[in-house]
C-alpha cells in the first residue's frame, strides 16, 4: 500500500469517530511523511471529501462527499445538523 493510500484510508476512518474532525498531528504519520500528507488533504478538499474554515485551517472536517458517502458517528451528524 502506498503512503497516499494510507492517508486516504487514516482520514476516512478518522472520520467516522465521534468528532468527525481531525488535524494532520493527530494522523499517525512520521514528521518526514507529512508534506505527502498535505498533500493528499488538499487533493480531498478539492474533491469535496474534506474541507475546513479557511485555507489555512488547521482543523480538517468531513466535506460533501464524505457526509454522503461515509458513514458519520451520530455525535457528527449532529454537530454537522447544527451548523
């Protein structure tokens, strides 16, 4: 398995925990990994499986796709409800 299909794989199931929302730090990912990391984040974002507040956001959250097509804890349903 490459790095970015580990990446894709660590943010779906990242997802689908209570808080739906992550930031790169709290991926498992070695210091020297994380420029692919990154990269692969904003590859999400432009597909609409992650977005976050601005382009500098640190807090990474579940984008349209990832809301249609994952399967979110109910406590991020409800968060995603309310906003």
């Amino acid at each position: 398995m490459t790095l970015r299909d580990r990446v894709w794989d660590a943010v779906l199931c990242e997802l689908a925990t209570e808080d739906a929302q992550f930031k790169i730090s709290e991926l498992d990912f070695d210091d020297s990994q994380r420029h692919t990391v990154r990269r692969v984040l904003r590859e999400m974002e432009n597909l609409s499986w992650l977005e976050r507040t601005s382009d500098v956001g640190r807090i990474w959250y579940a984008g349209e796709k990832a809301r249609r097509y994952v399967k979110l804890s109910e406590e991020a349903e409800l968060l995603e409800n309310e906003s």
